[in-house]
C-alpha cells in the first residue's frame, strides 16, 4: 500500500561533516582575531618595537618587518580588514545581483535578452582587472573604494546564477499552483523562489567572499587597495618581497593566514549547503 | 443554472500554427467534465487558458467565460482575482507541484491565508489546515504538517495538493491528469477523494486525463480532444457506449481489448 505513512525520525539533524567543521573553525578563528584587534592588539601596529626583519621569537611570534614593527599584529589586523572587505563586498554583490538576477527572471524576453547579454560582457572581465578599472576611475585608493569595486565586480556573477536559479524555479507546477490560487508576483519571490534559491545562492556568497579577500589582497599588493598603514596582507606580502631571501617569514606569515582563511571559507561554503537546503539533510 | 466555465470556439496559437482549434465546452456546478485525447492534443493547453495562463508566445481566441469574466483579452491583473476563489488547479506530479523546501503544513497555511484575506475574515490557520489534511485523508495530520514534500509518498503528497486546492475554496476545480502519476491502488482513491469532495463541495470538475477508465469513473460528460480539435462529446454513457467518431471508437476498443486481456488472463 503506497499510501502507507513512512517511518521517519522526528526530525532530521544536521549531520555537521569534518571539513565543515574545519572550515567554520579556520573562519571563526579569523573572525575571533579580528574583533581582538578592536580592543587589543600585542603591540601597536605602527610602532617600531623590535629589530628590522628580525625572525621569530617568543617576543614576536611572526617576527618583524623592515621597519621593526611586530608583524603578527599586523597579519591580526590584516584579518579584520580582510573580512571587512569579504563581508561588505558580498553584501553588495548579493544586493546588486540578486535583484538584477530576478527582475531579468521575470521579465519579458526582450528585457530578459539585454540584461543577459550585458551580464555576459560583464563576467566576461575578469574580476580583478574590473575592481582595478573602478579603483582607478575613483578619486583614490581606499577600503572603501575596494570594497564597492570587488561588490560591483562580483555582482554580474550573483546576478547570472539568480537569474538561473530563479527561471528553473519559475518553471516548476508549484509556481503554476500559485499563481492559479492567485499569489502575486512579489508573494512567488518571497514564499517560493527566494527559499528555492537561497541555498545555492548562500553557497555562492562563501566562495564570492573568498573570492573578495583574495582580490582585496591582489589590490592591495598592486597599491590599488586600502592605504598604508593598514596593514593589508596584500601590502604585507608587498613589503616582503624585496627581502624574501634574507627574511622569508615575512611572506610565509601573511600567505599562510590568506590561504587558511579562503580554505575555511570553502569548506565552511561547502557545508552550508547542507545547512540550507533540508533535501540534503541527512537522517 | 449558471456555468462556471463556458469556452466556446477556443484557438490557441503559436507562432501562427494552430496547437488547439475551436474548442467549446462548458462545467456547469456540481458537474464533472472530462477532458481526454492523447499526449499533446491540447487538453493542458485549453486548461492553462482557461485560467489565463498560457506560457509565452501563445495567443487565445474565441471565447472563456470564467464565473461570468470573460478571461481572453482582458489584463492579468483582472484575471488574477478569479484565481484561487473562482478556479483552483490540481497537477499531474504531485513533487513537482509541492514546495521542495517548505513544510507541507505551512504550504497549506499559505493557501488558507491567502483565502482568508481575501474574504477578509479572520480563521485560525492552523485547525484550518488540520482539518483539511483530515478532509483528504492524510494519516496523522498534525505529524505530516511538519514533513517535507520529499519525506511523503506519492499518494500522500496528491492528497496534500488537494488539500491546498480546496483551501481556495473554488467553484471550479481543474485536475490536469491528477492520478497519472500514482500506482493503480492509489489512483482509486485518490479518484474517490475527488468525487467525494466534488460532490459535497458541490463544485465543478474538470478532469483532464488520457487514461479511459479512469475518465469513465471519473466524470459524467466528456469531451474528447485529438491533435488540438474536438472530435466528440457527450453524456460519458453515450460517448463511450457508442462512439461516432472512429478515433473515438478506436480509444474504446483499445481499452476494451485491454480488459478482455485482462479478463482472459484471470
């Protein structure tokens, strides 16, 4: 008999895999040392407490950079800045191009046609070399500036995939269903299509912010990012280049807090998946 | 008594060539209206005008009287009010016509409350869609509220789809081949839910199938449809009992060399 009540559990938990626990643990840790710099910091960034280029040691677990300044507070406060870029350029690229993408949605064909086109040409740029474009049309360089370019340069790409997302989804009886019992269009975005999507989407904002922190830290390394002295792991690894040979650590320190924080965003990316969407769930 | 749908000399085309031609039908309340005819012969096509929602690209002509609206030519906006009070739609697969992501509960509630503003009056949602899944016989409502579309069984997640047709209270009921996707048992029940509640609601039916027996157990009047024309209707007896049109008689005799088959086999 089909109609019989299949034996679920109660409710399916959330079975939380080791590498999204690796990678939540990678992100919480950079966030814990950027909210420290807030209200403390092991030395004060801008003074010079130490020899030049010294290696690491107890007093300077990073050792310091060629004006004797302790480098594992600057890489603390490269953390926040990084994340600050992350988090404000994803939130404009998802306000951009989560609108762009479903007003192209439901539009009408023609519309549909031009905002898909002007999309390609857009994401056909590559990201960096458009944030560079908006940098340099801007009056200077600064976080902000950096922050609206990597959000502008990102918001073709969240655009394209809502705009995908949200057609699939258009597509489906459900949406036929309620239309015919009369939901408008804004009710359809709200109850069914943005539920629908969210969980590719919030997927896709964990790479794109990724995605931020290392453009911020190639903008920043082309002097196009925030100014000195923030101290950006761009510019970090910038300074360090010249003395690579005699003072390795000084590019070791911040590459290694770069990739551990883009790893843990993809592998936090990956589990959120599993989080949002309750068909993958596990029993 | 007035009819709650009447098409007469509906044409809808696309791109100039015609997909359904002259077709004209009506459901008049309490009465159950079959429509059948073969894949692609236009039969979800005259439904989906019926509502006003053809897919891009096609255009309708002749006439839809929709609760006395005339729903061709008229703006979407118009229309859109007769939707969910005046005509509600059940669809052929049930997973596809459920919210993958929301609580069968909270699909209903939605419906329910959608209903409800409309009229303006003030319901308590939750008893409201209890009573409902008990209406369509869904085992255990206040545990199955909680479940998730993919964690029902077929028969299940139909029954949840009538559930949220008959919260729009409509006069008119539409069933796109409703029971096409069930296995054999459950499609007779879910048929003697539909006749059920058709009948107690007293609202109309318009059932859309390509399957013959079901049809014939379904509805009382037929209308059958081949490459987008009507070829005959009538009274289910008379259509079936004796078929004028050869395509017609050939539908019968296939399903009645089916069941000698069967019977043979027994």
């Amino acid at each position: 008999m089909s109609d019989a009540t299949p034996a679920f559990a109660p409710l399916p938990r959330l079975r939380l895999t080791p590498a999204f626990l690796i990678g939540a643990t990678l992100v919480g840790l950079h966030v814990v040392v950027g909210l420290l710099t807030l209200i403390w910091t092991p030395y004060d960034p801008t003074a010079m407490t130490g020899g030049r280029l010294a290696p690491p040691s107890l007093a300077h677990w990073a050792g310091t950079d060629r004006l004797g300044r302790d480098l594992f507070t600057e890489i603390m406060i490269g953390a926040r800045i990084a994340l600050s870029v992350g988090i404000g350029a994803v939130a404009i690229a998802a306000a951009i191009g989560v609108t762009v993408g479903l007003l192209a949605a439901f539009a009408s064909r023609a519309v549909d046609d031009v905002l898909a086109a002007t999309l390609d040409i857009l994401i056909a740029f590559p990201t960096l070399l458009l944030a560079m474009l908006i940098v340099a049309a801007s009056d200077g360089a600064s976080l902000g500036t950096a922050i609206l370019a990597i959000g502008i340069a990102a918001s073709s790409i969240v655009a394209r995939l809502t705009r995908i997302l949200a057609r699939r989804v258009l597509a489906m009886d459900y949406i036929t269903a309620a239309r015919v019992s009369g939901t408008g269009w804004l009710g359809i975005v709200r109850i069914h299509v943005l539920p629908n999507i969210w969980p590719t989407l919030i997927v896709n904002f964990a790479l794109q912010f990724g995605l931020a922190v290392i453009a911020e830290a190639s903008l920043s390394y082309l002097g196009l990012g925030a100014p000195p002295p923030n101290a950006s792991w761009g510019r970090l690894l910038q300074e360090a280049q010249a003395t690579v040979y005699t003072a390795p650590f000084g590019a070791i320190a911040p590459g290694i807090a770069l990739v551990s924080l883009v790893i843990g965003l993809n592998l936090f990316a990956d589990g959120l998946r599993d989080v949002a969407d309750p068909t993958r769930r596990r029993r | 008594m007035a009819d709650l749908l009447t098409i007469e000399n509906l044409t809808i085309r696309h791109v100039g060539r015609p997909l359904v031609s002259d077709v004209s039908l009506s459901v008049a309340a309490g009465e159950r209206v079959g429509l059948i005819g073969e894949s692609g012969s236009g039969k979800s096509l005259t439904a989906l005008a019926a509502i006003g929602l053809l897919p891009d690209g096609m255009t309708a002509s002749g006439s839809i009287r929709l609760s006395d609206r005339e729903v061709i030519g008229s703006a979407d906006r118009d229309v859109a009010g007769l939707r969910g009070t005046a005509v509600a739609t059940i669809f052929q697969e049930p997973l596809t016509a459920l919210d993958p992501l929301m609580r069968i509960g909270k699909q209903i509630a939605e419906a329910v409350r959608r209903r409800a503003h409309r009229d303006g009056r003030s319901v308590d949602v939750q008893a409201e869609v209890l009573g409902l899944m008990v209406r369509v016989a869904l085992p255990d409502p206040a545990r199955l509220a909680r479940a998730y579309p993919h964690e029902m069984s077929g028969g299940q997640r139909q029954r949840a789809a009538i559930a949220m047709a008959l919260a729009c209270r409509p006069s008119l009921l539409i069933a796109d081949e409703p029971t096409t996707a069930l296995d054999v048992t459950t499609q007779a029940e879910v048929l003697t839910l539909l006749e059920t509640l058709v009948r107690e609601e007293n609202m109309g039916l318009l059932f859309i199938s390509h399957d013959l027996p079901v049809v014939g157990t379904a509805v009382d009047r037929v209308v059958v449809l081949r490459a987008g024309e009507m070829v005959e209707q009538g009274p289910i007896a008379e259509v079936f009992g004796r078929p004028r049109h050869p395509y017609t008689l050939g539908l019968v005799e296939a399903a009645r060399a089916f069941d000698q088959a069967i019977g043979a086999a027994l």
